[in-house]
DNA sequence: AAATCCCGCCAATCG
DNA sequence: CGATTGGCGGGATTT
C-alpha cells in the first residue's frame, strides 16, 4: 500500500484462461528457470511467436489475469520489439505509414508512458517522426543510414572519442588509487580542450527530411531522450573497437560539466535512461550487450552491432566543430552534415533559441531535395529528376530488406560489405555494354549512384533479370549486365553481386564502359542455417574464447598492453607527438590530396557537390583538407584510445576492425567467393539476440518496394527472414554444417577463400590483420568440420579486378598490402613477404583506390586504415 | 550487492 | 484548461 511502493499485479499464474495459444506456453515456460524461460520465449517470439502478445489480445478483461509477468515481459526491449514487429523496416513511402499513439499504447496494452519512450529514441534515429500530436510517421531504417553517418561526423567533430578516452583513463587512475592530482590535470585538460572547441552541447540533430514534429512546434522539448539517444550512438560511431561501457557514455553524456564526480544520483539517473535507451536500441539491433573486462571484473557495456560504414556526408562547410549558431540564411542546398543537423551544438551558456526560423523550414525542406539529387548524381554533374530519388530510394529499400536481413541476422561481419548493403547502396548497374571485366570502375557507388547508374535501366530490368539465381549465374564472366542482387534462397541463399560503374565517367548518360568489374560480396546464409544470431553467436562466443583464434587475439591484447605502466605513459606521450606526427601526416596528406584530386578524373566521384566541384578547386582541397586533417587527429585518438583500451579489454575479443581488409581483398576477378562469415557475427550474446535479434518479418506486403514493380523479389528476399532456429538446431550443429557444406557453391572456392584469407592473416602483422574472421578460416581449413561455429553464414569475398596499372599506381598500404597478399595468394602463407614498411607510413591513404573502396573516400578513410595507424604511431615513437 | 530498469508522479508544453 | 509529453527517480527484479 505504501505510496511509494510500486503496486504489484496480481500475480497469480495459472488462475489465466490461456487467451492465445502461446499464453499456455507462456505459462509454462514462465514457471521454468529464468534462463530458460527467457530463451524460451525469445525463440517463441521469433517463430510462431509474434502473434503471442502484440496480437492485441486480452482487451483488458481480468486485471488479475496477469501471468507470471516475470519484469522481463513488460521489458521496454520487448516492448520495443513488438512494436517494431508492427512496421516494416523500408515502408512504402507512398503508403500512409502513420502511427498512433493511442492505438499503439492500446494495441501493445502498455501505458503511454512508454510508447514516449520507444518514439523517442526512434524519432532520435530518425526512424519516425513526429507528424502531429499523437501521431508519428514512420520511417523504419529507410534513413538510418544516412543518420548513422551524420550522428558519426557530429560525433567526430566533438572528438567524442577523445573524451571517452580520457573518462575511461580518469577512471582508471582513480581505480589505482593515484593521487588526485594527476585526475586534476586530466580533467583540466578535459576543461581546455572543450573551452577551445567551445563548450559544445549538443542538440538535437535533425535530417533535412524528417524534421521538425508537428507542424508548428518545435519546441525546445529537445532534451534528453532523443538527444541523448543520439548522443549515445555517437559515442559508438567514434569509438574504435565499437564498445562503450555504461559508466563511461553515461559520464560524458552527463554532460561536460566534468564536475569532479558528479553526483551520484545525476549519474544513476543517467544510466536509467542509457539502459532505456540501450533497450531500444537493442531491439533495433544495433547494439548489444556485452562486458568489458576491467581489473576489478566486468564492467557493463554495449557493442556497436550495426552498419558500420558509411557513405561520408561531405561536408561542405563548417568542418568546424563548434559551430555557433549557424547563419542559416545562407544556407546552400547542399546540406552538410551540419546544415542537415538542426542544432548541433551551442556554446554553454548561451541558449540559443532553438526555434526554428519558418523560413527555415522550407529550406530544410528543399535542403532534402537538394540533398537527394546531390547523392544521388555523385558522379555525374547532370541533376537527376527529382521524381528519381523516389525510385531510387525504393530500390535502395529493396536492396536494403536483402542486404539488411543478411547482415541483420547477426553477420555484420563483412564490413564493408555489410554496411554497404545496410546503407543500401548496394545495386550497381553496370553499364549494359560492355561485358568484359577487365578495368576497374573506381569507386563503389553509393546507394544514390547506383540507383542513378540503375534508373535508366530501370528497376523492373533489374529485377527481373534478377534471377533466383544461383551460384552459376555469377561466374567470372559474369557481365556488367548482370544485376546485382542474386538473392537466392535455395540452396545457399543469396549472393550479392557488385558490379561498379566507373564512377569516372563523365556523363552519366555516357555509358561507361566498364573494363572490368567489381564484386562486391554480401553476406548470405543458407537456409539450413539457424539464425546466427542465436546459435552461431552463441557459438562463436565460445569459440572466440577457446580457439586458438581466441588466444591469439587474446595473447596479441596483452602484448599490446604490455607493460601497464607503459600503457599507462603511453598516454602523454601521445600527446605529445601528436602534434607532430599530425602535421607530418598532414603535410603527407596533403600531398596526396592534391595528387589525388588534380589526377581524379572527377571531383565527384567524392561525391562533391556539383557546385563544389565548380568552385575554386584550392577551396574545395582546402575543405577537404582540414576535414582529413580533423579525421586524422581523430585517428590519432581512436588510436590511442584502442591502445590504452586494452586495459578495457572487452570480454569477447571485440575488435573487428580490419574487416575491410578482407572485403577488400583483391583476387582475380571473376571469382564469387563464399566465405564463412559467421566468426564475424558479431558477438552475441546468447541470451540476448536469439530471437529478439531475429525480427519478426513483417508482412512482406509492406516491403513491396517498387510500387507495383515486382513483387517477387521481395518475397524471395523474405524467406531469408523466415529461418527460425528451432532449438533443435543447436542440437545438431554438425548437421547443419554439412548441410551447408552441401549447399555451398563451390567447396573448392570456399577452401580457396578460406586459404587466402588465412594467407592473408597470417602474413599480417598481427595487429593489422588480425581479423577475427582468420581464425575461423584457419580452423576451417584444419578440420573438415570447423567448430560448433562453422559456417552458417558465408560471405563473398568483393572481388575486385583491379588493372595492374592501378593497383601500382596505389601506393595505399592497403593496396599494398593486398597485393602483396595476392602474390603468395595461391602460395604459402607465410607471406611475411608482405611490405610492412607501408604498413607503418601511410597512416592515411588517399589513393584513389582507397577511396574507391569505400563509397565515401572520408568514411573509407576513417575506417580503413587505423590499424595502420597503430603501427604508425608506435613507429615514430621509435 | 550490483546491475537492470519498470512504474508512474508530476511538471512542462501543447492545443 | 485539459491533454500531451516526457523528465525523473523510487525501488522492484534480476543477476
């Protein structure tokens, strides 16, 4: 009765008449041990389960009906899931995709409150918005991509990363007792980087398309939720091994006012929210929950699960970081990342009014547009339609149901590969000419560009020609005229194949002709296969732990630690050199940008703004420049950050950084190549992803994309979804493997990939190349049945032809690097053959070839080469 | 005991 | 002014 005491329901179990057939289950389960209970109800949940709850059942009739609710049931993660269960991921935009508060809150049988919650976070992410009151829009993860990537350039631009270095070095001082001194020091350095940046907060961030809520309003209601939300996302997006502890995100999101401990209760509260936030988030997939191993044992953590690459936003302009209120009324079409954010930060004090101008909003609103055909005509000077961005972005959204359900089941391996397909920007057309691979198209498309190479062909082509097809079809003749997405669910699901346009030509019209072709490789699993999330990742965790992959990795974390109190100093030093080995760097970059830019055929391919490209070119290297600069300090601190990270060791051999190592692989072309993938699958936790990860497809109808176009596809596409991992599964592994084994293509081709990657790796220098992905080929390739682990998944390898021309003219120590690997390709792998010397002075590469790799040449070089970075650093020091 | 995080009071804001 | 939103933190549940 007590007033603060949380009203218990009725928690009487079996008094309830089962209103759904899974209510029994339900109950029974209930009455099983937690864990069980748990696992069971999440694979009741991904099968038949679905319709157990959200089903709207149980209007309200007893209140003494409750079952067993065991705390979990009202989980705002389940909750969220169930909610998500209700739309699809890519809506019809031509539908009316609204949502209601009521009905929802009804529907779900939860209290309003919550439903703020859940749109909150997903107004944050873009995923909704506010269309009136009591109404949302959904949006499902059609933007996310492109929220993703701005929430990561915000993120860089407060040198997030940074921060959370020094919170997580703070932290460990205090841990060793150290004096309070040096914590003084640390905060004040904390004190004048922020004063010199300004002290930044951070607001809002806004995409020119889904802005302001409700008409009018705009309050200034923007506060914690949805910012924080964002703010957390960030804090994943910079961070290198992708894992943020609890206390760590939620100091920094406690704001800057790194005021000496904060209060314990400011910071309790803030954990609340983070783990409201931490639920969604995981039913959205993109993060899970993880530890990170700390002297005192495990500290909580989170796990950056989503896409990871992303199509830089170009950044125009203010490259700054903080950014005053910006004049808007200048504002260009072309939205930057900061033009696109609303209002991303402001100084400390100084409130600006967060009341949008309305003349602002139209401009946001032809900002979009802008923005659309900017994407969409990277490498063509010629606008595209404006009816074409609908297109394109329905086509986008189909490839993205395919490429998101491979990669969403728990692969995320591929990096490149993944997030390309996350971002969508996954269907190339190649140019209906020519069909002899032979040259390179430069450059992966981006999702715009490809759709913009595609529009003329137009979908239905694709589509159709699109054949369930098998692995036959992608042979190494494969001609640019294939499409791109063989989704083909028999046998070994689909196979995604990349062809890129040069992204060199002129005119978009002009056909390019396409010397050679690119492949990119997507992820697929076959059908036998359970969800990897569940079983795979449940095994690759153990795996991870006991195979030798595991204690290499592990083994590699302490040398790396080395010394504690090297690690410890490491610090300072890095601050020190810094600077220099900044301006070095820069002077390095630079001289490669010029080169670059001046020998690039076109600005655009960098996805420059058309106007951009007219201007000055000084101005537009100048931009650019400081931008690579900006990134690569940021380097430098991720650098640092992953080295004094060890002592965060996280639990699970986290990093898996150097994916694109792989992906980007060079091999002979025309070889489609099935990888295992799974060890890349990300860790999961067993409990947690099971089913949960697994999303309850949506009816398939709202993933019919092209309006009318082709159904088909998207429903081949579905099945992908439909595997359920029965429990049974995990009961026999091994004939799950050999099914795939079976159903494999081609063996002989995996063997191929498996040795080369093992190749690959092996010839690393640890660091570098140590993917987590080696191990699991290596053991592959020993026993005829890998682990428990095996391949459920597999990936193809991108293969791409490369003119040996370029690939020289690369100096990148990717590229390098590659092809080093590529010579001892069919021979030993001992390659130590393989230049180090690259490895250690080309911390950013700017080749073009690089930037081809990656869709953005920004993002790609974030992405791509911090390993190298590493070495570099510790290079120098010597 | 620590980690999670549900619940719902109640203050801003909205309409 | 009533309805919506959504901070916030007590304290129940889980781990």
């Amino acid at each position: 009765m007590g007033p603060l005491t949380t009203p218990k329901k009725g928690r009487e179990v079996g008094s309830v008449d089962p209103w759904t057939p899974t209510s029994n289950l339900k109950m029974l389960i209930s009455a099983a041990s937690p864990e069980i209970r748990n696992r069971e109800k999440e694979l009741c949940m991904d099968n038949d389960g679905r319709d157990s709850l959200e089903s709207t059942q149980e209007p309200e009739n007893g209140e003494e009906s409750e079952k067993m609710i065991s705390r979990k049931e009202k989980s705002l993660g389940l909750l969220c899931h169930k909610f998500l269960a209700r739309y699809p991921d890519y809506p019809n935009p031509a539908l009316n995709n609204d949502i209601c508060l009521d009905d929802v809150a009804t529907e779900l049988n939860v209290e309003r409150r919550r439903i703020y919650d859940i749109m909150n976070v997903l107004e944050s992410l873009h995923m909704v918005s506010r269309s009136a009151k009591n109404r949302y829009t959904w949006h499902g993860r059609t933007k996310l991509a492109e929220t993703l990537a701005i929430l990561k350039q915000v993120g860089e631009e407060h040198q997030y990363s940074q921060q959370m270095q020094q919170i997580r070095q703070r932290l460990v001082e205090k841990e060793f007792d150290f004096d309070g001194e040096e914590k003084e020091n640390e905060v004040a350095v904390v004190d004048l980087e922020n004063g010199e940046h300004g002290q930044k907060e951070l607001f809002f961030v806004e995409l020119p398309g889904v802005e302001f809520k409700a008409a009018s309003v705009n309050s200034r209601k923007d506060k914690s939720l949805r910012v924080m939300s964002q703010k957390f996302v960030m804090l994943f997006l910079v961070s290198n091994p992708r894992v943020v502890s609890l206390d760590v995100a939620a100091k920094i999101l406690i704001g800057e006012d790194q005021a000496a401990d904060q209060d314990k209760n400011k910071f309790k509260t803030k954990v609340r929210r983070l783990y409201d936030i931490a639920n969604v988030l995981r039913s959205l997939k993109l993060i899970e929950k993880v530890h990170v191993a700390e002297e005192r044992g495990r500290k909580p953590a989170f796990e950056w699960v989503g896409p990871d690459d992303f199509p830089q936003v170009i950044d125009s302009e203010n490259t700054s970081t903080a950014c005053p209120p910006k004049k808007k009324g200048v504002l260009e079409p072309h939205a930057s990342a900061d033009n696109c954010a609303k209002n991303l930060f402001s100084s400390p004090g100084t409130k600006r009014s967060f009341t949008r101008h309305p003349s602002l909003i139209k401009l946001a609103k032809s900002i979009q547009d802008d923005r659309r055909k900017i994407n969409s005509a990277p490498s063509s000077p010629v606008k595209m339609n404006s009816d074409f961005p609908n297109k394109m972005a329905q086509l986008a959204a189909i490839c993205k149901i395919e490429l998101d359900q491979e990669s969403a089941t728990g692969d995320e391996g591929l990096k490149p590969a993944a997030a390309e397909a996350n971002t969508g920007y996954v269907l190339q057309l190649p140019t209906p000419t020519s069909v002899e691979p032979s040259h390179i198209p430069l450059q992966p498309p981006t999702q715009e560009q490809a759709v913009n190479t595609t529009a003329n062909p137009i979908p239905h082509a694709m589509l159709a020609a699109q054949p369930s097809g098998s692995v036959a079809y992608i042979p190494a003749q494969c001609s640019p005229l294939i499409p791109v997405l063989l989704p083909q669910q028999r046998g070994s699901g689909p196979y995604a194949v990349y062809l890129n346009p040069s992204s060199l030509r002129s005119n978009p019209l002009a056909r390019p002709q396409p010397t050679s072709l690119a492949v990119r490789s997507m992820t697929f699993e076959d059908k036998t296969g359970q969800s990897p999330n569940g079983q795979s990742a449940a095994k690759s965790h153990t795996a991870a732990d006991a195979s030798p992959s595991g204690v290499k990795r592990l083994r590699s974390e302490l040398a790396s630690e080395g010394s504690p109190s090297k690690a410890k100093r490491s610090d300072p030093t890095f601050k020190d050199t810094s600077p220099k080995l900044c301006e070095i760097l820069q002077a390095r970059l630079k001289a490669r940008r010029v080169g670059q830019l001046t020998s690039r055929p076109s600005p655009r391919a960098l996805h420059l703004d058309p106007e951009f490209v007219n201007t000055p070119g000084g101005a537009v290297a100048n931009q650019t420049l400081e931008q690579s600069l900006e990134l690569l300090l940021d380097r430098e601190e991720k650098v640092a950050n992953s080295d004094s990270e060890a002592g965060l060791t996280p639990v699970r051999a986290v990093p898996l950084t150097p994916r694109q190592l792989h992906a980007e692989t060079l091999i002979p072309a025309g070889y489609l190549i099935p990888i295992s993938q799974q060890s890349l699958i990300s860790y999961k936790e067993v409990q947690s992803s099971g089913a949960e990860s697994n999303k309850i497809s949506p009816p398939n109808i709202y993933q019919t994309p092209t309006a009318g176009s082709r159904p088909a596809p998207a429903q081949e596409i579905t099945p992908t979804n439909l595997r359920l991992q029965r429990p049974t599964n995990a009961a026999s592994p091994q004939a799950t493997q050999q099914a795939h084994r079976l159903n494999s293509p081609s063996p002989a081709i995996l063997n191929f990939t498996l040795q080369n990657l093992g190749l690959i790796s092996s010839s690393s220098p640890g660091s570098a190349f140590a993917t987590p992905q080696t191990p699991e080929r290596a053991n592959t390739l020993t026993s005829p049945l890998p682990s428990p682990l095996t391949l459920q998944q597999r990936a193809m390898v991108f293969i791409k032809p490369l003119s040996p021309v370029h690939i020289q003219q690369t100096v990148s120590p990717h590229q390098v690097a590659l092809i080093g690997v590529q010579q001892p390709l069919m021979a030993t792998p001992k390659g130590s053959g393989v230049p180090q010397h690259s490895f250690f002075h080309t911390p950013v590469s700017l080749s073009p070839l690089a930037a081809v790799v990656n869709t953005a040449g920004q993002s790609s070089i974030k992405t791509v080469h911090i390993p190298q970075r590493k070495l570099d650093v510790t290079t120098d020091e010597s």
